[in-house]
C-alpha cells in the first residue's frame, strides 16, 4: 500500500491542528507499525495489541486537537502512548477499582514505568531530554532504531544529506549537553578546562597539541577518563540507556524487529495478509470505543492545496477524537444588504460515524458542515462515500418520501438521496457564521469488511472539501441510535415489571427502598401488575414531563429481561384507555453472570410526539421468567427541542454491552461533542444492577457523577432506581447525571462487583454560540 507524501511529520501535525483530515491518516500510517510492533511485546493477542494501538493514537488525536502533544517526534511520542496505554489497563485488571481512582483511567502521557524507574535520573537522559525535539527524534530514529537516513528523510522532510548532518549536529548537541550536566557540580578546577574541551577532543576537532592536553589529563583522572568514555560511547548510550527509558523491558524485542524493517517509509508499510486482518478486526476491545466526534477534513479556497483522501486503513481503524470548529449562527441579512455580505465564505467540513459502525448493527454516519468566512456560500451539494457493506437506510421503509434517504435527526434544509457508494445531499447557502449538520441512518452488515472510514466530497460555487473519515466498520462499540444539532434536550423514564412478592416478610419495606434486601437475587421475582387491567398480567407506570413549548425530535422505547427470546411489548401514553402493541425492531441477545438476557428497541417518535406533554406512561407483558436473580424492565427515552435550552450536540448510543466481570471497564470517548468543561447532560440506562453491590463509578473525565434519584452514591450508581418511577424498581436504572466534560471527555463506566448490562446513553452537551 502506498502513502506518499512530502510532509514531514512536524507539517502533518501542524495540518491536523489546523483541521486537515488526511494528515493524520499520513501519521497513522507511517507510524502504526512502530506501534503495533512495541504493542505485540506487552501484551498477548493480536485483537489486544490492535485495541491497543488504536486507542493510542485516539488520546494523541484527542491532545493534538487541543493545542497539546507532539510537534516534531511523533514516533517517539507514540510509543510512550502505547507504553501508557498498556500499563494503565494492566492496572485496571489486576486491582480493585476504587471510586476516587476513576479518573486514573483517562489518558494521561508521558510517564515513568516503575520497570525502568531510575534511568530517568541518569545524565544521558537527562541530556537527551534536554535537547530540541527535532534533535531527539533524528537521534532517536538513527542511533536507537538504526534507520537510515533515506528512511528517516520523510519523517523529518529532509533529504537524506540532511538528515545526516542533523544527526550528527544531534550527536554533537547531546555530548555538550551530557558535558554540560556534569558541569553542574562543580568539578575540580584542574578538570575544568580539559572538560570544556573533550567534547571536540571525542569528535576530532581538537588541534593536536590540545588533543594531546586531554588524553594525558584523561589517562591520569579517573572521573575524566569516565566522562571520556560515555562520551566516545553516546550512541551506544542512547542505545543502552534512552530505548529502555522509552520502551522498558521492551526495547530489544522492538529494535530487531524496526531493524528488520517491519515498519519503513517513505509512505511504504507492510500489512498483514487478508486472512490476518479478518482476525484482528473481530477482537473484542476492554473499552467499548465510541468515538461520537467526526473527522474534521478540511477547508481550503480553491487555489489552496486541498487535502487528498485518506488510504484505506486496515482494521481496526482510528476512533477521531478531535474538537470541533463551533461558531455562531447568523440571521438572515435584512433587505437591502447585499453589500455586506460580500466578504468570501470559507467551508469548514467535518464527516465520520457517530458512535461507532458495528457488524450488523444500524448506525449514523455525519456530516457537519461550517462557514467559517465572511459571506455566504452558494448551494451546497455533499457527497458522502460509505464504506463496502454500509448502505444508507431510505426514508421509505419508515413511511417517509420515495427515492429520499432516512435522516437520523433534523434535516436542517437538507436532501438526501442514495447515489453509488453512498449518498447525495443538497441543501441551500450557507451564511457566514452558520453550522449547518445532516445525520444520515446506514446499515451495516454482518459481513461488512473493517478498514476506511466513510469520505466526504463538498461543492459549494468554486469552492471544493474533501476528505475521509478513519473511522470504519468495526465488530464491537456502540453504535449511535439518534443524532442532533440544536435547542434540543434529552429525557429517560422507566420502571420494573418484576418485584419482590407482596406477602412476604420485607418486601414492603425494599419496595419502599428501605432495608438491606434490595437485590433481585434476594427475593423470587415475581410479575407486578398495577393497572388494574384484566387484558394485562405484568404492567407498571412511569411520569414524563417534557418542555411545553418543545417539539418530539426523536423517542425509543427499550425494554429488556432475564430470558433468551425477546418478543413484543404493551405500550399506554397518557390519557388513552387501551394498550399499543409494539413490535421491536430489533433485539440483542447478550450474556450476564446470572444468565442469557436480551434488549429489544422500537421507534415510537410519532406515538410520543402526538401524545400529551406530561402524563404517566404504562408498560406491559415483555416476555419474562419470574425467579430468584430474575428482571424485567423497560425504558422510555426522548429528544425533545426546547426553545429555553442554549445550542447542543446530543446522541443516543445503545451499545448493549456487559460491564463487569471481566469486562469492567466501558469507556465512550465524547470528545466531538463539545469542548471540556463544557455542561453536559446524561441519561444512562441499564439493567440488573443491584443496590447491595457497589464498587461502581460513571464519569465524563472530571470526577465521579453523582445521580439525580435513588440513593445519590457515586459510588453505587446501579441501585434500582428509574426516573418517573415510585419506589424500589429492582433491575432497572434510568439514572440522569448532570456535569461538566473533562480534559478528556469520556463516558466511562467502572464497576467491581456488581454486573449490569448498560443499554442507552443519551447524551447532550451545551455548544456555546
């Protein structure tokens, strides 16, 4: 496969900042076969090692686009990564998991490994530290790697004369640097001068008489002779002491196989064979990578250089983290002021999956599209390219307008259509200022190859964008249910349908929530009917309250039991007589502790929007087995737009997926949503946790989260309790959280003891206009 380009790594990371899609792509595929190759020596399976390198270049991503990170040696800075990476799951695996410890498990670089504790301290790292980025790289690349210069050449944007003559003015800086470092404790005076001389003596630029001085002052000290050798030593130094600094106990098994030239460029790296490839895309990830930001491509002028679409990755592809431009919405201009608006527009375009594109699974690919100049642009046509086995859902399965494409949120003026390989979509200008999103619904099918992201081709006028998302199809993660821009808010309510008996002893008081008996497993659960209804046997209640002035953007109802087959469910708005029968569309099967569970999803939008603003909602009859450690749930969640809320982003992820056990880490990284610190709203929904168990956490990377209902302990989040609901719902949590997004903003869920399947996230971060 072939990746030319003549950036140096530096200009690739000044690009990406800039907003240039395929520049990271490039970085990515000169360096992932460094990262994977240092990746295969501390951990046991490709799927593993896979999961690891990706997640390393994502916190990159994710620092890169916050104004951190690397600016020169990026190879270096990755490999420390994927080091953190590693280290920080052992850590999570081999110890209890405390609340207070759950920000320990965002990223965080660079570190000490406590293998290696020490040689930090030595004077040759110090000095290698101390030199210029772009000296430590050529240095790192030539004399720990031992590449040649025609190999280092592309990395640096240099020719390969250069790059020798850097590396030895790198050489050189680093023997006055170590000198230097010795100086700092005064040496004896006899020794002063002869070491202000020994670095030029080592190199050969000492005339003779001077050269002669030193070596007979070295043959007499001791402490110069010592310097002298480290000196005349250096490369075998950076060899001996900086790559295990950098790699630990690693580093020989890395150096033969960079020596064995598994991971050259100049754009030229070796892949797996097919049949590789297959196996590592059907790894299963410790975090379930939903990475919900989109891939920002570029936005240039039609005389600028435009960025060229990413190559094709092989799996698993990066989740894009990065921040997004936001900007303000501008009214139209009022009559007459057409000479205002004569400033040119400049596009700013962004595009990948939301969530993630799972096997099998529905999901949203984005566009978000920005005027970032000082007029408006003309009509705007994008076309999206949707990677092989994505197909994009047409709005007339839903009942919608033929030849039309199923949007997965409002439209905002745009048109879509199927074209080959993917979509079209039209819509009119766009004014200067304004950010303009589509969310397009694909499926993805079971045998949907992992590798490129979905691709974007803007036309507006003369201008032209263009790009490619890294983010492909991938075998696991949460795929995103529901997607939108805008005065939008999001709602969850839900209830249990299995509860304690009524005759017997304590039942009442753990119904009401009081008592140590509120688990599931502590009772044999049976069906509560609270209706009064013949026609139902199981049926319980739950109070929405949605905004007076808002309007029913979107509504999914979940329900979810402790049985293997799924089937439909009895649904009751507010101020109806009789029950609706709800077919799913669609049901996972998954496996918990306790036994086989399922959770099936509906799209009940329009049954919601045409009902009453506030009322009790009823549920009925999921197929379920009563028993001892048995549940049965179910869970109304919306997306209302509501004139008194400020801008947001806002997405339902429904990944379906087990925490706890030996899984008990889930981590939805967020960071396309908003900026940190930015007010973030969640309502997180999940089955069979129990309110004696503890030891679990939620956080969006500034600290644990407390609930807004049942007992308020951030550190027992799973405790049978469900907004809209009246007492104990034993199984069921539907659980708001309000907070502020971190340094580096993740869903992050943690539990030790307690097992749970987490079913929906909605989430919906305020974008400050």
């Amino acid at each position: 496969m072939s990746a030319q380009s003549d950036r140096s790594d530096a200009d690739l990371l000044h690009a990406v900042k800039e907003g240039d899609a395929a520049a990271y792509g490039e970085l990515y595929q000169r360096h992932v076969m460094a990262a994977r190759s240092l990746a295969r020596r501390l951990v046991r399976g490709e799927a593993e090692v896979e999961d690891v390198v990706a997640e390393s270049f994502t916190k990159i991503l994710d620092l890169v686009g916050r104004g951190g990170g690397p600016t020169a040696g990026f190879r270096t800075y990755l490999l420390t990564v994927v080091r953190r990476t590693v280290y920080d799951r052992t850590r999570i695996e081999s110890r209890q998991v405390t609340t207070g410890e759950i920000e320990s498990f965002d990223p965080g670089v660079p570190f000490v490994d406590p293998a290696v504790a020490g040689l930090e301290r030595s004077l040759i790292a110090r000095a290698y530290q101390s030199l210029p980025e772009r000296w430590r790289a050529v240095l790192w690349h030539t004399e720990v790697e031992r590449a040649k210069a025609a190999e280092v050449a592309p990395l640096l944007g240099l020719s390969p004369n250069g790059v020798a003559a850097l590396a030895c003015r790198a050489r050189e800086g680093l023997r006055q640097a170590y000198l230097q470092m010795h100086l700092a404790v005064p040496p004896r005076p006899v020794c002063r001068p002869v070491l202000g001389k020994m670095g030029a003596h080592v190199r050969g630029g000492l005339a003779r008489r001077d050269s002669r001085v030193v070596a007979q002052h070295v043959s007499h000290c001791p402490d110069c002779h010592a310097v002298m050798t480290e000196l005349s030593g250096v490369d075998q130094g950076l060899r001996t002491v900086i790559g295990p600094l950098m790699l630990g106990t690693a580093c020989t098994g890395y150096v033969e196989a960079m020596t064995g030239g598994i991971a050259r460029t100049r754009g030229r790296t070796r892949w797996p064979p097919a049949g590789r490839s297959a196996a590592l895309a059907g790894g299963t990830a410790l975090a379930v990578v939903a990475a919900v930001a989109l891939l920002p491509v570029s936005g240039e002028q039609p005389e600028d250089r435009l960025a060229q679409p990413m190559a094709a990755l092989q799996p698993p592809p990066i989740p894009r983290v990065a921040e997004l431009a936001e900007t303000t919405p501008v009214p139209p201009p009022a009559p007459g002021a057409e000479a205002a608006r004569s400033g040119r527009p400049r596009l700013r375009a962004a595009v990948g999956p939301l969530g993630a594109l799972v096997r099998d699974r529905p999901g949203i690919v984005g566009v978000r599209l920005s005027n970032t100049g000082e007029g408006p642009s003309q009509a705007v046509e994008a076309v999206v390219g949707l990677p092989s086995g994505v197909t994009p859902v047409p709005a007339d399965r839903r009942g919608g307008g033929a030849g039309l494409l199923q949007p997965a949120g409002p439209a905002d003026g745009w048109r879509c259509r199927p074209a080959a390989e993917g979509a079209r979509c039209v819509r009119g200008p766009i004014e200067a200022g304004q950010t303009t999103a589509v969310f397009l619904r694909v499926q993805v099918a079971a045998i949907a190859p992992a590798g490129a992201g979905p691709s974007l081709s803007i036309r507006s006028g003369s201008l032209r964008v263009s790009g490619q998302s890294a983010s492909g199809v991938r075998s696991t993660g949460a795929p995103a249910r529901f997607a939108a821009d805008g005065q939008v808010t999001v709602r969850a309510v839900g209830n249990s349908l299995l509860s304690c008996p009524a005759e017997l002893y304590g039942c009442a008081e753990a119904a009401a929530r009081r008592g140590d008996r509120r688990d599931d497993d502590q009772w044999p659960m049976a069906a509560v009917d609270h209706d009064g209804s013949a026609s139902t046997a199981a049926s319980s209640a739950a109070t929405l309250r949605l905004p007076g002035a808002g309007r029913v953007a979107w509504a999914g109802l979940y329900w979810s039991a402790s049985a293997a087959v799924a089937g439909p469910i009895k649904i009751r708005p507010p101020g109806r007589r009789g029950y609706v029968p709800i077919r799913p569309d669609e049901v996972l099967a998954r496996e918990l502790p306790s036994g086989p569970v399922y959770q099936a999803f509906a799209d009940v939008t329009g049954l919601v929007g045409g009902a009453a603003k506030e009322g009790e909602w009823w549920a009925a009859d999921v197929p379920s087995q009563p028993g001892i450690a048995r549940y049965a749930g179910w869970s109304l969640v919306v997306v209302t737009t509501d004139p008194a809320q400020p801008h947001s982003r806002t997405v339902v992820l429904d990944p379906a997926t087990v925490a706890g056990g030996e899984q008990r880490l889930v981590r939805m990284p967020l960071s396309g949503l908003g900026r940190p610190a930015a007010p973030v709203r969640i309502e997180l929904v999940a089955w069979e946790g129990d309110a004696g168990l503890g030891g679990e956490a939620v956080s969006v990377g500034s600290g644990p989260l407390v609930p807004a209902g049942g007992d308020r302990d951030p550190a027992n989040v799973f405790d049978g309790s469900a907004n809209g609901a009246r007492g104990m719902a034993f199984g069921v949590d539907v659980d708001s959280f309000s907070a502020r997004l971190g340094r580096a903003p993740a869903l992050t869920i943690a539990t030790k003891k307690d097992a749970v399947l987490l079913g929906v996230a909605a989430i919906s971060v305020r974008v400050d206009q």
